[in-house]
C-alpha cells in the first residue's frame, strides 16, 4: 500500500473525532456516534487480512445485544468465523495509531503477516437495523472503495447470516449458495426433512411466539416464512413497527431480568422465544398455569440438542467425541445434569462465543452454548463425512434413518456462528421430534436461582480474572471478599468480570433460593463497588 494511497485513505476520514475504542469481545463497539472514525480503520484491517488471507473476509456492522444507539462492527474470517486473536491486536493497532503513524503499522503487520500488498481484496458488508448502520455501511464502501479493495454489500441481514455467506463464498459454495435465498433453502430444506418423521406436527406442537427485539430477525424471519411447511405456524411480535431495539425486550433483556418483554401477550403454557438485535442469540420461555415465569436459556438449549445427538450416536452405533462447552455463567444445575445424567464432558471457556467456537473444534462434535442463549454445534470434518456416509451405505434400517436425521441435523445448524433463525428451527424440530412440549424439555432438570447484575467502575480494565473468568486476580482483595460472602449461601457460587461489549463489570451469584442469590448478587456487587472504584450511586439491592 503506497504513500498516496494511504494519504487518500487519512484524507477521506481525519475530519472525524477520534475514539480510542478497542477490539472487545465481539469487535469495537461504543455509542454510535464514536463508530465513525473506528470504520475507517476496521476497513484498512479487513482489507489487509483478505489480501493475506486470499480470501473474502466479511465486516458487519451492529452492536447486537446493545441498545439502539450504540453501533459497532466486527470481522469475520474466511470460515465464517470471528477474527483471529493476533489479528484483533492490529485492529486496535490500526484502530488506535495517530495518523502519521499509520503508514508504519501497515508496513508492521504487513512484514508479521507476511501480507502481499499486490493481492486482491474482497470484503463483505451487512449491517443490522440501527438507524446509524446505513451511513457506517457507506463510510466502509468508501473505505474499501479508496484501498483498491472490492466489496459486496449484502445490506440488512442477521449477523449470522453475514458468517454464512463469508463462509460460503471460501468454500467454493460446498457450505451453501451465498445469497440469502440460499441461506433460507438450506435450512428449510434441511428443517422440512429433519421433521418428517415428527407425529407432533399434526398437533400443532410447532406453534410458537416470536419477539424479534425489534431487530433485523423480524425482517428475514417474515421473508423466510413462504419456505417454511405450513405446521410451523410463528407469531412475530417486536417486528420494529412499534418500539425501540431491544428496548423492554429481546434475550438479552428476558435473561438478565427473567421475565418476558414488557407488551408481549402470553397465553399459559404458549411457548414463546426471543432473539436479539441481530438474530444471533436465542431464549425460550413460558408461562406456567399459575403465571409462573419459565426460562429455557442457552444451558437448557444445549442440553436438548446435546442429548438428541447423542440418542442419534446411539442409534447410529457410532463412537464419535462429543463435549459440551459452557461459561462460568452455566448454571450449577446443568453442568451437573451433562455430567453426571447426559454422561457428556463439559470444558468450561472464557465468554465470547470465539472462545467456545475455539474450544468446540477439539471434538468431533461440540455443542456450545453461552447461557445468553449464543452457540451453536461444530463437527469436524472427519465426523460429517463418517455420518453422511453413514446415512447413503448403511444396511440397518433404523441406522440408516437415525444417521439421515443426523445428516440433516447437521444441515440445518449454521456451525459458523450461533444463529437464532437456525437454533430456533433446530429446538422445534427436537421438540417435534421427541413429542416433547416445553414443560417436558423444561423439566429435565431445576436451575439454581440465579441473579446478575452490573456495576459501573472508573476503569473496568482494574478487575482481571482468571480460571476462566471463575476468579479474580486484581483488585487483590475482591475474590477474597467474593469467596467469604459464598461462604454464607448454600449451593451458592459467584464471579465477577469486566463486560467486553459495555463499560460496566459484570457481577453473577446462584444460591439455593432466589432470595439468597439476589442477596449475594447484590452484596458481591456493593464489594465490587468499593473494592473496584465504583462510580455514581452504590448498586442497590434487587427487588
Ligand atoms: C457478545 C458476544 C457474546 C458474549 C457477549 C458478552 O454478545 O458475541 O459471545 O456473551 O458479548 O457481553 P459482555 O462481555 O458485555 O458480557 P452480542 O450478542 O452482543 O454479540
């Protein structure tokens, strides 16, 4: 990249404020107004890793779980999956560099990376339904536009739908068709022969209550409707002609606040779920007879799809490996229920989905879940072929057709990212599957009450953890502090960690009530507060 190039590239963006943001846990996010000058620099990096990397590389703009009017943008690798580590320290790099310094980094990273500058670039470009997406989208066009890079902006997608397409346009398309079109016949078809044998269509078992948190999932789920057979009959609420992104609703809002989206009409029993922003997370829910609260969150999800596949091994005869990994914000109750009721290994992994992602692909099948409701099911190479090889040459009947179901189970996951469309079609095919209604899947095992919640410090960056974010290093009193307040619960359990989307730090407790878990919640986070610089009010205790 030459002098004038990188002149045309400062020239294009040095009016704009800059911000010191950097890469988090899923890219750069920050109010959106503070976005702008970060743009630019994302468009340098994505352009330098498709040359690398002789690839197309994808960049999509949203801050997911966020409110409306943060922004962020993230990148993703030529398999779908999230920017490798190395290169999220010169995204900072590049995001943080003064301009007369640019030059020099390029040459840097170009020199580590081995990247040849004559190579070609190809970028992919999707943004969410913020309204600050559309004018960000047109910053990176002109960025990669200005870097001699090509693109294709695919517009208004999920952001698991952009990890698809990535994918697809590396594979030569063996992954899927890189449209959206593509992406809706993969699945469905994939969902449609997956639920053949169901005798629970019938009874309309498949019906179920959609909040879309007011986001893009409203959109493609309404367009990907004519795909869908006409058994599975969904009710999109928060389709974005009312209310705010995310606003009173959305997982990440039904999960932390355990209770439905504030307007969201629920008949007793009626199973409902929840995306987020983006459509890559996912929660189910219900209210009982008595207008009790059920959540079924990532743990639970993880527990339904892990025990499908693992009746289908069984039937199949096959001995592949298969783990489930969770984070420290697993419930004590499911960790237990995988191992000692599933028989299935469970690797705990820092949150983060590339965490798990990283940590899945040591199996040949590795179901992940965050208990946000993130995750999805990695197989390896060598397993996929095994199964579908399986399912074409078996002899045995009822191996063949457990091996086929497979084989389309493994169709109908999106294994580049979690995906609430397509963890979604997954859960209703199971439940179809197994005649199971969601108080049968809810009942496979108790949670522990559980409680989080957020306290702003000065510098977040104080708090570093351990262990897998189970224990904290600095400040040297806290976990001291944490373990002597556990002491005092029964089954209790709590960990603090600096949030990498938000500038809070994140406090979790579970106990053997729910009294008592909002008590230690609440006790942890008034030690964080003091402990850790706490600014503004001290947190107050849970209603
Ligand atoms: C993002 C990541 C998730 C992670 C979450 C944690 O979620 O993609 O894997 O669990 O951040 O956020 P924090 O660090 O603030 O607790 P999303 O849905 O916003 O992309």
């Amino acid at each position: 990249m030459d002098a004038d190039v990188i002149t045309n590239f400062i020239k294009l963006h040095s009016h704009l404020p800059k911000t010191f943001l950097r890469y988090g846990t899923a890219g750069f996010r920050s109010k959106a107004e503070h976005i702008y000058h970060t743009i630019f620099r994302v468009g340098l990096v994505a352009v330098l890793r498709s040359k690398q990397t002789k690839s197309t590389i994808g960049v999509m703009i949203t801050a997911s779980h966020n409110p409306e009017e943060d922004n962020g943008v993230k990148l993703i690798d030529p398999l779908g999956e999230m920017l490798a580590p190395a290169w999220e320290e010169h995204a900072t790099r590049l995001a943080l560099a003064e301009e007369d310094e640019l030059q020099s980094v390029v040459s840097d990273i170009c020199q580590k990376e081995v990247v040849n500058l004559q190579h070609d670039a190809f970028i992919v470009i999707g943004r969410d339904t913020r309204p600050s997406s559309e004018k960000l989208a047109k910053s990176l066009i002109d960025c990669v536009t200005v870097l001699g890079g090509q693109y294709y902006d695919y517009g208004l997608v999920t952001t698991p739908q952009l990890h698809y397409m990535t994918c697809c346009r590396n594979t030569h398309e063996n992954y899927g068709v890189a449209t959206v079109e593509g992406y809706y016949q993969k699945l469905s078809k994939a969902f449609v022969e997956l639920t053949k044998q169901a005798t629970s269509q019938r009874d309309g078992h498949m019906c179920l209550k959609i909040d879309c948190a007011n986001g893009i999932g409203a959109l493609k789920l309404k367009e990907m409707k004519r795909y869908f057979p006409a058994c599975l009959v969904m009710h999109i609420d928060k389709d974005g002609t009312k209310g705010r992104l995310n606003h009173l609703c959305g997982a990440d809002f039904v999960k932390v606040h355990q209770k439905p989206p504030v307007g969201l009409e629920m008949k007793p029993n009626e199973r409902c779920c929840s995306f987020d922003g983006d459509a890559d997370r996912i929660v189910y829910y219900y209210n009982d007879a008595a207008g009790r609260f059920h959540l079924l969150d990532g743990d639970k999800i993880a527990i339904l799809i892990g025990s499908f596949l693992k009746e289908l091994l069984v039937r199949m005869g096959q001995t592949l490996t298969m783990a489930v990994v969770q984070t420290a914000y697993a419930n004590g109750s499911s960790t237990g229920y995988l191992e000692a009721t599933l028989k299935l290994p469970v690797c705990c992994a820092k949150t983060g989905v590339k965490h798990l992602h990283h940590k899945a692909k040591e199996f040949d099948i590795g179901v992940y879940f965050e208990a946000n409701g993130h995750g999805t099911v990695l197989f390896s190479k060598a397993a996929e072929e095994k199964i579908r090889h399986q399912a074409k040459e078996e002899k045995d009947n009822r191996k063949r057709e457990a091996a086929t179901m497979f084989e389309n189970t493994i169709d109908l996951i999106n294994q580049t990212v979690g995906d609430a469309i397509s963890d979604m079609l997954l859960i209703e095919a199971i439940l179809a599957l197994k005649n199971f209604t969601i108080q049968q899947w809810d009942a496979m095992y108790t949670d522990l009450p559980n409680r989080q919640l957020k306290v702003k410090v000065a510098d977040r960056r104080i708090i570093e953890t351990t262990d897998e974010e189970r224990r904290v290093v600095t400040p040297p009193k806290l976990q001291e502090r944490i373990d002597e307040l556990t002491k005092n619960y029964k089954l209790a359990r709590a960990f603090v960690r600096p949030s990498g989307t938000e500038d809070a730090v994140r406090v979790y407790a579970e106990a053997d009530t729910q009294e008592n878990a909002d008590e230690l919640a609440h006790e942890v986070s008034l030690a964080v507060y003091h402990l850790a610089g706490g600014v503004g009010a001290e947190p107050m205790p849970v209603a």
